[in-house]
C-alpha cells in the first residue's frame, strides 16, 4: 500500500471488465472496493434502469457527480465507475482530483460479445444492441482515450490484467498530489 491510500477510479466503456478487475485489484491492494452503480442503486433505493425509466438519464448523472462529489471515502478505496460517468463536462477533472485515474479497455466485438445479451443496461433498450453498441463506442472512443493510461482487457487472464493496472496504480500514484 501507499503511504497516503489514494483511490483508484476504472473507467471505461461497458463491459470492459472495470467491477471485475477493480474487485481483484482492491483485495490485492487491501481496499475497499465500489461500484458507482451499485452504491447509487443502494443509497436512493432502486435500480439503475429504473432510475433512467423514471427519472432520465440526466438525474442519473446528477446522482454520479453526487457519488463522487461526497459519497465514498476519500482514500483506500478502488471505485469502478459506470461506463458514461466520466462522460460529463468536468468529470473527468474531479475524478483526476481525487485520485488515480485508470481506463480499461477492449475492441468493440468483445464488448458486444460480453454484454449483448444482459439485460439490465438501460443504454441497451434498443432493437439492434450491436448497432446501439457500436454508435455509443463510436460517440465516447476519443474521450475515454483522454482519461487516463488505458489497460487492455482482451484475451489475457485476469491475473496479468489486475498485474498490469497496480503497476499503473503504483506509478501514478507516487506523482498523485490530491
Ligand atoms: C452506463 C453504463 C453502466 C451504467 C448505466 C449507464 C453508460 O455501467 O452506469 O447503465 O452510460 O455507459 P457499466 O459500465 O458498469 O455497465
């Protein structure tokens, strides 16, 4: 562990692997670990497609922003963020100050092969979830290029993808100045 527990945020697109890994990586590093849709879903008491039923998407990312802004601890904790958190204007800016920014990533078959055919993704309520796949990966390709050093998550065991994203974590880390 680092002397100071700087948090690790996992971005990245849908089914890119971010609550698997960060669950891996948080007991090797002895952290907490969150899911940002999980703890939305407990806090206001209903699940994420619900909420963008009900709601819209909009109070969705207002309860993402809030998540990040005071609702999980400041330190010791690897937080796997939902896939369009760090969408917003000043997202990404207020996750980069709070800690370790690491961006998971895979080609666009494997994520369609992976999650085509779960069903809660409100995002996926279309008739051709390939397509809807496609053209949202097409919209956030460049943005999750910027977030941070993106790990690949393709065809590797999850021991040397977890491997990979401490190394990251460590280096980064080490600079982090919160
Ligand atoms: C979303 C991704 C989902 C969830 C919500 C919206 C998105 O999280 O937050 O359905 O906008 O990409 P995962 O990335 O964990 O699937």
């Amino acid at each position: 562990m680092t002397p100071v527990a700087t948090n690790l945020y996992l971005v990245g697109f849908m089914g890119t692997g971010k609550s698997t890994v960060g669950r891996q990586v948080a007991k090797q590093m002895n952290f907490d670990f969150i899911d940002s849709d999980q703890e939305i879903e407990r806090v206001h008491g209903r699940p994420v497609s619900a909420i963008f039923a009900e709601q819209g998407e909009a109070a969705f990312r207002k309860m993402e922003r809030e998540f990040i802004e005071n609702g999980h601890p400041a330190q010791g904790c690897v937080v796997a963020c939902g896939g369009g958190l760090v969408v917003p204007p000043g997202m990404l800016e207020l996750l980069r100050s709070r800690g370790v920014v690491i961006c998971l990533h895979a080609p666009i078959g494997t994520i369609i092969e992976r999650i085509m055919h779960t069903t809660h993704r409100p995002l996926l309520q279309a008739e051709d979830r390939a397509q809807r796949l496609r053209d949202l990966y097409a919209q956030r390709e460049a943005l999750y290029r910027r977030t941070g050093t993106m790990v690949l998550t393709d065809s590797r065991p999850l021991r040397e993808i977890a491997a990979h994203v401490l190394r990251v974590y460590r280096h980064e880390a080490a600079d982090f100045k919160g």
